[in-house]
C-alpha cells in the first residue's frame, strides 16, 4: 500500500515540467504579439491624412499633459510640453541630435516650438523623427500633429498689405494705450472669412445691442483670442461685453471718457493651422443709451464677407438709410441708397473687403431727431454721431 502515495505523488509532480514547458511559449507568443501591435501603430501614425499617433503609457503616466498634447495639438505646444518634460535645454537637445547624425540649430528649435515656423522639408521631417526619439516619444507622434504643408509660391497680394490692429488706431491715444493692455500678437494671423454685425435700436433711436458674429481661420498654430474695439464718438458709459460660448471674456479695458472698449474674447483651446472657429459676442449699452445716426466698422485686414444689419424700432423708423464704403482706410466713401424691409431692417455686404471703412448710416427729419434727442433732455446728436468699431 505504500507505493501509492509515491504514485500519485510522481502524479501531482509531473505536470509542473510541462507548465514549465509552455511558459516560454506563450511568453514568445505575447511578445510577437506585442511587436506587431507596434508596428501596425507606427505605420497608422505615419500614413497620410492619419490623425495624432498614440502616445506611449509610461508617457502618459510621467507626463500627462504632454500625453493631451500629442493627442491634440497644436505641434508647437506639443513639442514645447515634450521639452520642458525631458529637462533638456534647447542646447542638450541640438547636442543629442547631433550624436545622432542630425544638424538642427538650438534657434530652428526654438522656431518649432514657439509656432513661428515648423518642419516641412524633408531634411526637417528627417531631423523630427531623430528629435521624437530624443525626447522619448513615441515615433511619428509629433509628425502626426503637422497637418499638410502649407502652400509655396507667391504670397497672396492682400496678405502682405496686412495692417496691424494698433496702427489702425495709432492716431487715438486712448485706443493706442488701451490695445497696450492686451494681447493682440495673434490677430495678424486670423484670417476673416466672415463677419457678421447686427445692432438694435429702440423706439427713441437709441442703440440697445450689437451683436457680432465672426468666422475665422487660423493662418498657423496658436492663435486663442480675438480682440475687438468699440469706440463711441463721445464720452459716455462703454457696453458690457458678453462672449456666447465656446469662447469666454478675457481682459477688458473701458475708457468712459471716450466711450472705448477693448475687449479679449478667449478660445476655448489655441487653434491648429488651417482649422476654423466661430466667434459670437453682444454688446449691451448701459444707460444712458447712446443715440446713434451711423455704425462704422474699420477693416484694417481684407475681410471676404461682411455684413452690416441695422435693426429699428416700428415707433422710429428713419426717413432715408445709405450704405457706405471707402476704397481705403483715408479714401472718400461711396455711398448707396437703403431702403427699409418689412420688419424695418436694411442691411449692407461689402464682398472681398479691406482695408477700407464701411458701414451704414440714417436719418431723420429735424423733428424727429429733436423729439429723439430732447426727450430726456440731451442736446441733438452732433453730425457724423457713430459707434466705430474695430473690426
């Protein structure tokens, strides 16, 4: 009866050689696994048209900003982010990559990363793979982040007549400072596919409400406000700004001696190249309502669609309404007659506009504008009364 237990204990023994066996199996086979996995992912990410490549777990669990940012974009913020987590100088970096065989100068570096410039050469796209693997990137995980290459040849002639925000209002002290107090380095690279401004009058001829609505396109990575300006022609109380979402108020800055307001109405995220955004804001005027006879808009940039709507009260429609429109910032402006739809509205569209000024004026008879003006006994409106805005 003793040989049993030696038996079933030979029994209990024998199947730990075969587990030991197939455990080197299956770990080979998990490994292959593993490696075709990665190099499926790596020519996903290197494909064109492929979207941002994978981001790497320990990456994501070391850095997990960094992790958003290859997923998202914009290139420059990702590779900034990618830096400043390596603890490398731009100096170490360009040093690493010339181990490697790769020439990139510490300012080309500093280019990428800032959004000034970016990789499009294929001596460049070379030196970006050689970069990601010395960040300890996943490969192709920046490239993805690059979009198509923008277009070479000659510059588009309206874009080089671009003419910055400030020096539209150089000769304005106050609109001068005021734009000192903001940041407008982004509003050279909006490109202004279309506008869209509607204001409201009430039954005295006073400006209840501007409501503006914007489509902009992004000419590089970056851009995450857009700063508008809106100046009354004499002192009084500026509107309250309000930004319809996605977008939120940022800085504002109001000058009630001259009834100037800047404003920033922020992003919700900085935009990619080429990518679009929507932005939607109302400015409602606080009392005393200014009574207005004219709205200008000054395009200092070439705008491709603008439309101007001038919305009055039934009480206090107008005798006559003229659109206007100069062929520059100083020209003279001409003029065409409006006339009023069935809600009491007109409305003018400038086509492939700017720089110029355009807008929209009305009018009317003496009695009019004397029971308007007198009836809460301020002086008649002085002539060429406007609201100006910057946009």
């Amino acid at each position: 009866m003793e040989p049993r237990p030696q038996v079933e204990s030979r029994t209990q023994v024998e199947p730990r050689p075969q587990d030991e066996r197939r455990t080197p199996v299956e770990s080979r086979t998990q490994v292959e696994s593993r490696t075709q996995a990665r190099a499926a992912r790596r020519r996903t990410s290197l494909s064109p048209g492929a979207g941002p490549a994978p981001h790497a777990t320990e990456c994501g669990a070391r850095h997990p900003q960094v992790a958003r940012l290859l997923r998202t974009g914009p290139f420059a913020e990702a590779l900034r982010a990618a830096i400043a987590a390596s603890g490398l100088s731009l100096e170490r970096v360009q040093d690493r990559l010339r181990r490697r065989g790769t020439t990139v100068s510490a300012a080309t570096l500093s280019s990428w990363q800032s959004g000034r410039n970016r990789p499009e050469r294929p001596s460049s796209l070379l030196a970006l793979t050689a970069l990601e693997d010395v960040l300890g990137l996943p490969q192709g995980a920046l490239a993805a982040l690059l979009g198509p290459p923008r277009p070479r040849g000659r510059r588009v002639p309206g874009a080089a007549r671009r003419s910055a925000l400030a020096d539209v209002w150089s000769g304005l002290d106050d609109v001068a400072q005021a734009l000192r107090r903001v940041d407008t380095r982004w509003d050279s690279s909006l490109t202004r596919l279309s506008s869209t401004v509607r204001i409201e009058l009430d039954e005295r001829g006073r400006e209840r409400s501007k409501w503006a609505r914007q489509l902009l396109l992004a000419d590089r990575d970056g851009p995450d406000r857009w700063v508008t300006v809106y100046r009354l022609d004499r002192p009084g109380p500026p509107p309250l700004v309000r930004a319809a979402p996605p977008c939120r108020t940022g800085r504002v800055v109001e000058v009630p001696e001259s009834g100037l307001l800047v404003a920033e109405l922020l992003f919700d995220r900085p935009l990619v190249r080429g990518e679009t955004i929507i932005v939607e804001s109302t400015l409602e005027h606080r009392a005393p309502r200014p009574f207005s006879t004219r709205i200008e808009s000054t395009l200092h940039v070439p705008v491709r669609e603008y439309v101007l709507e001038v919305r009055f009260d039934p009480a206090a429609l107008p005798a006559t309404c003229h659109s206007f429109r100069t062929a520059g910032l100083d020209s003279r402006p001409q003029e065409r007659l409006l006339r009023l739809d069935a809600a009491g509205a007109v409305h003018a569209v400038a086509l492939a506009a700017g720089p110029c000024r355009f807008g929209i004026r009305w009018s009317w008879d003496d009695a009019d504008d004397a029971d308007h003006a007198g009836g809460t006994g301020d002086p008649a409106p002085p002539a060429g009364l406007s609201a100006r805005d910057g946009r």
